[in-house]
C-alpha cells in the first residue's frame, strides 16, 4: 500500500529510542522527510543517523520552546504535515502517594506540552488542507494501571481532548488519532517490570499473543494513521496491544 508520505515532512518527538523511534523509522521508510527530538543530544543525532532523519534537541517538559521546534523543522525541511506526540510517561508508585509536584509535571508532560505542539501546528496545516497529528499514549488511558494513576489521569483526558478536536478539524482535512501501546519491548516495559526479561516472562503469562510486541509493530501502525489513505479515520484510539485490553 501507497501510504502517500513521500515528501511530505513530519515530527517526531521523543524518538531517539523505543516507540517513538519506531515510529519514526516507519514514516523514513515510506519516504517522508522525518525530524526528531530528545533532550539529549547525543542520543537523537545518533538515532537520526540510523534512520536518515534530521535531528533536534527539545526537552518536552520546556513548553515555550514548543512552537520553536516546529519553526526550525519547517525552516530545515518544509511545512509540516505529520505531528507525532511522543513522551516516555510519569512514574509509577502508590496511588496516593504523588506529591503534588508529580501531579503538576505529568499535567505539563502529557496534556499541556501536546497541546503546545498542536496548537502551534494547526493553523499551517489548516492553510495547506492538510494534517496528521498523532498521539502517543497508553493502555492506562482506556484501563487504569494501579501503579500509574498520573498516566491513567491525564493520558484518559487527552483522549477526550482529541475527540473534541477531531471533530473541530476534520474539516479541514486534519486528523486526531491516538495510539494505545501495551506491553512493547522498550526501557519503559523493562523499567516497571524490572528487567527486560522479567517483562517478556510475565508477557508470555499474561498475554493472549504471549509475548512483547516490536516497534517495528507499532511503528507500523503509527505510520498508517499518519497516511493519506487515513483520511477518514480520525479521533480514534487504537490498541496494539496483543490482546491485553478487555474493554469491549
């Protein structure tokens, strides 16, 4: 399939590893001119460098650099057309236990910094009838994780929030779709497991597929949801996730 993304420029943040890197390889592959972003430098230029993308350095938690990042992508490689939303998350721990700096950090990561990114994005997109904003977020979102009440929270009203703009921007040819991600092989999955072994053990226990899913897997299907073909599908969230969510 034509995914229609030859040429056409796109965002990547929080890539230089994990989901947000596959992501980003997807869209290389398919022949747009892919920027992506971390806070560390050394870590984005040498994932840049394996995938043909152009590198920046942005820390996600910086909100008045956001529109900032978006002015030098266009600058380096022309209007975009393909925003990515992509953070590692907040911590986990006791439910009750976050202090109130936690809470207003996972606010700032999770709901205030996308919206700085799209907010900024929107009315270039808008102009050319044209865009793809994607969010990157959690299982949680849809079925609370116990030991992550500040991701279920806020990653639950992002999902409303991108409903709602679904519905204002479609149209105007822009779309608002949200990735769910289970359990994928990454340092996120390995961090709460305990280890990357750990995970892939409790995968083979827990999961209907019985094993950790690939960036390269959900990569894909963050790829397609950026694609002309998916102009109709907008303000969905889908799961990749093996099996592991039970909602209907």
């Amino acid at each position: 399939m034509d995914l229609g993304l030859q040429g056409r420029v796109a965002l990547v943040t929080g890539a230089s590893s994990g989901i947000g890197f596959g992501i980003a390889k997807a869209l290389a592959a398919e022949g747009a001119a892919v920027a992506i972003s971390s806070p560390t430098k050394e870590r984005i230029d040498a994932a840049a460098k394996g995938i043909g993308a152009r590198s920046y350095v942005h820390d996600s938690t910086d909100l008045d650099a956001a529109p900032g990042l978006i002015d030098r992508v266009e600058a380096d490689l022309g209007p975009l057309s393909v925003l990515v939303l992509n953070t590692g998350g907040p911590p986990g721990g006791e439910p009750l236990e976050f202090t109130r700096e936690q809470w207003e950090a996972a606010y700032s990561e999770l709901i205030l910094s996308p919206m700085a990114f799209i907010e900024h994005a929107v009315p270039g997109m808008r102009e050319r009838g044209f865009g793809r904003i994607l969010n990157v977020s959690s299982s949680a979102a849809r079925e609370p994780i116990l030991s992550l009440l500040l991701s279920t929270t806020h990653r639950a009203g992002m999902l409303g929030g991108f409903k709602l703009l679904a519905r204002r921007l479609a149209g105007d040819g822009i779309t608002l779709n949200t990735l769910l991600p289970g359990w994928i092989a990454t340092a996120r999955i390995a961090h709460l497991h305990g280890s990357i072994e750990q995970a892939e053990k409790a995968a083979r226990e827990q999961l209907p597929i019985g094993r950790l899913g690939t960036i390269e897997e959900i990569g894909a299907a963050g790829a397609f949801l950026c694609s002309a073909p998916a102009s109709y599908i907008t303000g969905q969230a889908l799961a990749v996730d093996g099996g592991l969510m039970q909602a209907i």
